[in-house]
C-alpha cells in the first residue's frame, strides 16, 4: 500500500516524526506540493494525505488508483469531497486534536487585546516606565474579561470549548450553530447571527466554511457590532470579507480584530488587511502546538488502520 503526503511541512518541521504512519506501507512525503506537480506525485499512491493542497474533481478524475485520502486537518474543504464519494474514495478528516489548543489561543488574543501585556513590556524596554517615574503606569485602557458577553459562532468541539474557557472567566456566552445538540453544562444562550453580533462584547468564529457562510462576516454585519467590539478568527479566513473588515477597523466602527487565517494564505501583499489599525495578524498558528500536531498525527494513524481493516473512520463524505 503506497501512501503519499502532498504537503507535510507544517505538521513535521522536524519535532514530529512521520514513523506511526510511515510503518503502515510504502510511504513519501513531499515537504510541500505546487499546484504544477499535484498529478505527478500522487500518481501511483493508493492513499493520499493533503492538509491545503487542493485534490479537485479534475485531479481525482486522474487517479484512477486512489483508494483513500486522509486530511490533515478538520476543515476538508481543500478536497471535493463529492467528487470523491462518486468514485467511491473515502475522506476522513481529523476532528478533535486541537481543541485545546484553538481555545487556548483564542484567549491568548483576547488576554492580549484587553491587558495589553506585550506592548507594555516593549514600552519598558524602551525607557518608559523608567521617564513615567510611577511605580505602575499604562499607555492603553486596560479592562477585565469578567462580565463582558462573548458570541461564539460556531458551537462545536473547539466551541464549546472557548465558552468553557469563557464562563471560567465569569464571561456571558452567546452561541450560534446551525446543529444546536446538547447544552453544555456552563450557562449560556442561543442568538440568531445579527443578535448575536449586536449582543456581543466579543465574537469568535469557530465554524467550518461552507457556501452558505462564505463572506458572511461583511459591511452589514460588522455594522451591528458594538463600537467597543472585538473580532476574532481562528477558523477559516473566508468567512469574513477581507475588504469590509479592513474599512471597519479604519474607520473605528470595531474596536479590534484577531485573525489567525485570512481569505488567502499565505496574506497577499496588497490584502488591505495589513494597513489596518488594531489588528494582530498571525500566521495561521492556532493549531500548531506540538501537542495538538502529535495528536493529528496519531488519528491520522487511526485513519489509516480503520481504511486498511475496512471500517474507515471520520469519513465526511
């Protein structure tokens, strides 16, 4: 059994061996794949693992051979999947590894926005608080989570997880998901999107991008957003408008924004996102504590033995 990965950098730069699964066949992984050389390195391969590079209807339709793909991710959209289940391929993808880790550092930017601790840090190392001349001095307002309303959009695992989090620090949580299922056992209610937006001190955006929410987060949602509002995105960049967001944030109708992932990654030079005032802008990184990239590794294991015994696991399509 041939198994490929297409692009394994990003979750083994060299601290998380590929051995779990390179011991299950004959296995090559490509550091990274460009669009040029898709067909002719997955050629042959009877699984195929992909985290971004795109596995189309088109290339599918190429791979006569493919048994199985396995993405290394939770968000699948980087394949077409109903191409996939028409040619009878199984896609599973890796729901639950970094649960822990998007929720911690969803709160690490949040922390960041309301404390301020890196900027005060870098203004002492300037001489500030030295020419302040006070024992305790801040350039920033600084402000308490505690009894702030935070909307979550998106109430899954790595939600309802921030809303953990969130009652922990004595924050009121809001919730929208499309599936409502079970409660989970800290307070909280459920909003329609635009209440939701309006309610909240902070909103968080943790749902899988479909067609229906492409662009949701736009000039008119942004607009029912309270003025001391804060935006937040660790999800998947095309749910917000790129553009919309960038107007809000210089014309200071939000507060702030966090983004972890932008429409196109890596961030084009000209996204006007990177002009924008209160913004962090960080890599893509959420997901990327060891731990949690140990964890990916590990079910995509799991994935692979369930294929090879017939009884394939976290199939989405």
């Amino acid at each position: 059994m041939k198994i490929t990965v297409l692009d394994g950098y990003t979750l083994n730069p060299g601290d998380n061996p590929w051995d779990e699964v390179a011991r299950l066949g004959e296995f090559t992984c490509h550091d990274r794949t460009p669009p040029e050389r898709i067909l002719e390195r997955a050629r042959g391969a009877d699984i195929l693992l992909t985290n971004k590079t795109p596995l189309s209807a088109e290339t599918l339709a190429q791979l006569p051979g493919l048994k199985f793909i396995g993405v290394l991710a939770t968000g699948f959209n980087i394949v077409d999947v109903k191409a996939a289940r028409a040619r009878g391929i199984p896609v599973s993808n890796v729901p639950i590894y970094g649960t822990d880790a998007v929720a911690e550092y969803v709160f690490a930017l949040l922390l960041n926005h309301y404390r301020q601790p890196q900027f005060h840090s870098e203004l002492v190392r300037l001489g500030e608080w030295n020419r302040a001349n006070e024992w305790s001095f801040w350039r920033t307002p600084l402000a308490e989570l505690a009894g702030r309303t935070i909307g979550i959009v998106g109430f899954g695992r790595i939600g309802r997880r921030v809303g953990e989090l969130a009652a922990a620090f004595k924050m009121k949580v809001l919730a929208n998901d499309v599936f409502q299922g079970n409660p989970p056992s800290y307070p909280f209610a459920w909003r329609s999107i635009p209440e939701l937006f309006a309610e909240s001190d902070v909103v968080t955006l943790h749902c899988n991008l479909t067609p229906e929410n492409a662009g949701m987060v736009n000039r008119d949602l942004l607009g029912r957003m309270k003025q001391s509002a804060y935006l937040i995105n660790t999800s998947r960049g095309p749910l917000i408008q790129d553009a919309d967001l960038a107007e809000a944030l210089r014309t200071r109708r939000i507060a702030g924004a966090a983004l972890d992932v932008v429409t196109t990654e890596p961030v084009a030079p000209d996204n006007p996102l990177l002009q924008a005032p209160n913004l962090t802008l960080t890599p893509h990184i959420a997901w990327a504590a060891l731990e949690a990239r140990r964890r990916l590794t590990a079910i995509t294991r799991d994935n692979i033995v369930a294929f090879l015994a017939g009884k394939p696991i976290n199939v989405v399509n």
